[in-house]
C-alpha cells in the first residue's frame, strides 16, 4: 500500500490532471490511495466566497461564477463526452453549496468556512477520478469526509485516532486505486478541515491507518530544498532528512512538508518522499530514520505576515510565573500562534502568527492590564545548522529587531 498526495499546483488545469494520470501509470495503479487537494488557488477562490457571504462586500455569485467556470474549463479541455457523470457531479456540488448557503442560520465564520472550502476537494477529486475512469483505469472515489473523524474544533480540527482507524482499516480496499479528498474531516454531523494545508496530514492519517508502505508528496519542485528558492539563491536539495530534523523544520515553518504529517509516519517508521511531478526520475528527497541531514548545510526557513509584540507589567514590576501565564492564557483565547519567544526581567515578547484575525481583540483585552508594543507585518527567519556564513547574510540584509540563538537553530525577527 503506497499512499500519493497530489497538491494544488499539480492539478491546476487540463494538463496536470493528465499529469497525475502518467504518475500513477509510472509508479503502478494498484494498492495506491491518492489524495488530492483543491486546484491551483481554489482553496484562495473559495475563501472569497466566504468573505462575500460573510462580509458582503461583493456578490456571493460572482464569487461563485469565478470557480464554477475555473473547473468548468478544466472539465471541457479533458474532452469528456457530454453524457458523461461529471457533468452530474459537477451541478450537485454546486447546487449544494448553494443550497448551504440560503440554507445557513449561523454566524460562525469558522463554521461556514469548513462547510463551504470543502467544495474544493469534492471538486477536485470527482473530476481526477471521472479522468481516470474516461482513460479506462478503475478507481473508488471515497468521501474522506467519511473516514476521518474530528471534533468540531473547525478549521483546525483534531481527529479522534481511534475512531478513524477503524473506519479506514474497515472501509478502504488496499488492494485498489483508491481517489480521496486532502484537508478534509468529519464530525458527527457537519465537515471539519484540519488547518490550512492539511492534505499532508490527512495522506498521513490514512499511511498510519493502513500501515503503508510509503507517503509519496508529490510537488513542483525537486524535493525539500535547504531554502526557498523563491527567496534564496543557490538553494539545495537536501537527500534524506530524519523524522527528528523534519520535525524541526516543519515547527518552524518549512512549507515543504506539513508540521502535523511527520508524528504518525514516524510512530510506525513509514517513509516519506518528496518528489517531483515534472521529474519522474528525480529520486527527490527521503524523510525517515537514519542520518539528520544529508548533505549538512544551512537550512533557511521564513515566515512573513508575524507580529512582533513585547508585553511588559504597568508598574514595571518583574515578568514573573503569574504574569506569563495570564499572557499564555490571552493568546490561547484569541487562538494567536506563537513561533518565538524572548523574556528579561521586565518585558516578555512573542512573536505570533494571527490566523484567525484576532489580534485587534487580543490587543484590546490585554492593554488594560499591560503596556503592549507591537510590529505587524515582520518576517521571522529561522536557520537551522547555521554558521556564520548564513547569519552574516541576513544581519546585512534586513533591520534585526530580535535575534535568539541556541545549540542548532538562530531566529531573527526582522523588517
């Protein structure tokens, strides 16, 4: 059993769901789940549609007409014949999210999230299955939805382990090509997402759930790379990675691979690729046991769009236990991430990621109590292994607002 995860960008027209279809026959149709995420940007395109719902600040249908005709394109340069089921499948998805939208009395932005991104995946994966079958290759076209079990913690939602292994051990055919949504839960009653690219996680669930021999993540690019070469010059492939060190990264950020993938395919030492889509001969990258790194080099991690906030008592008192742990309660209220921390005697700064947009509430709770600063907008830079090569590059590139430095890693927050 090999489990496959195909992102956004390998399914983002015509020409990579035909794509997928010469992976799979390159690597073998049998014992394989394939789990696909939204196409291209529409997990970006469906947040719109919420934002109008929500918001009102423009039409829901244009919103709606936006993606309707991105997959419908999609459908007609796969030249499928016009009686074909998609077309089918296609007009109820949408009827349903229409339908849950007239329909819908509640006020949860989070809710309505969840229920209304999920029509990404459905999409995505009725139309690779209906390619699939159109080329004569048979596949089961599951509704995860079904399978993996959460709570209602929705977009972000935690699964119930036991729950989900049963049902997938019980459900999924392993000697079969099974088709399979990314990103995607289920509660009792409603869909849940388990966070913003979550499709790793979810071709983990279903790794440990079967016990696979393999997680393939299937990308644009070579494989996990010491940088992104978006940003970083000279970036280099990294060959095999621990679960330990790829653990690191993910916490602090790495893109490549998602931080909740890596624990359940190491509790059962089931490897990891990162390959290419483009380069089916590219070995790519190997996440599993053995060396930390190899080659060892500099790895370069960044994250924008972080809040640099320093908190600090109004009597100028000491920052002691009491103090931190009414500040941890704050920011786990308003659901604020945390990816550095710097305390002295009398300040205590933390520099957080605002998924949720709900910064302004926290600011707005906590000034009563503390004398708060902040900087939006800051870049936090993360080099694991580095040396002075690799620090001497960014102190001379950006404004160093803080700098933490232990054994392996040094974290810069800079303008």
């Amino acid at each position: 059993m090999k489990i496959f995860k195909f992102g956004g960008a390998s399914v983002k027209d015509a020409d990579g769901v035909k794509n997928l279809l010469k992976v799979l026959k390159h690597e073998g149709l049998k014992n394989t789940v394939v789990v696909v995420s939204a196409m291209g940007k529409m997990t970006n395109a469906f947040e719109k549609i919420v934002d109008a719902y929500f918001y009102k600040k423009i039409a829901v249908s244009d919103a709606i007409l936006h993606v309707r005709n991105y997959h419908l394109a999609i459908i007609t340069d796969l030249s499928f014949d016009e009686n074909d089921v998609i077309f089918f499948d296609f007009e109820q998805i949408f009827a349903q999210l229409s339908g849950f939208l007239t329909k819908n009395t509640s006020k949860d932005y989070n809710y309505i999230y969840d229920q209304t991104v999920s029509f990404g995946e459905l999409l995505s994966t009725k139309i690779v299955s209906a390619y699939l079958t159109k080329d004569g290759v048979k596949n089961n076209w599951i509704d995860v939805r079904e399978q993996i079990r959460t709570n209602d913690f929705y977009r972000n939602a935690q699964v119930d382990w036991i729950e989900t292994t049963k049902r997938i051990s019980s459900n999924i055919d392993a000697s079969k090509l099974t088709i399979t949504q990314g990103f995607l839960g289920g509660n009792k009653e409603n869909t849940t997402t388990l966070g913003r690219e979550g499709s790793d996680y979810t071709a983990a669930i279903f790794a440990h759930c079967l016990n696979a021999e393999s997680v393939t993540i299937w990308k644009d690019v070579i494989g996990v790379l010491n940088a992104d070469p978006r940003s970083f010059e000279e970036a280099k492939l990294l060959e095999q990675i621990s679960y330990k060190e790829a653990i690191e990264m993910a916490f602090y950020g790495a893109s490549v691979i998602h931080p909740k993938t890596l624990k359940p395919l190491e509790n059962k030492l089931i490897p990891l690729y990162v390959r290419s889509f483009i380069d089916l001969d590219n070995l790519g990258t190997s996440v599993k046991k053995g060396v930390d790194l190899y080659p060892k080099t500099p790895c370069f991690i960044l994250k924008k769009k972080q809040i640099l906030v320093s908190i600090s008592a109004l009597d100028f008192s000491f920052m002691v236990e009491h103090n931190l742990r009414d500040i941890f309660n704050y920011l786990h209220d308003h659901k604020l991430k945390v990816n550095l921390i710097q305390n002295s005697a009398l300040s205590f700064t933390v520099c957080i990621e605002d998924l949720y947009g709900n910064f302004d509430a926290f600011y707005n709770n906590i000034e009563s109590n503390y004398k708060v600063s902040f900087n939006r907008g800051v870049t936090l830079f993360t080099v694991r292994h580095f040396d002075e090569i690799s620090v001497s590059k960014i102190e001379k590139s950006h404004t160093v607002l803080l700098k933490q430095t232990s054994r392996e890693t040094i974290q810069f927050v800079v303008e």
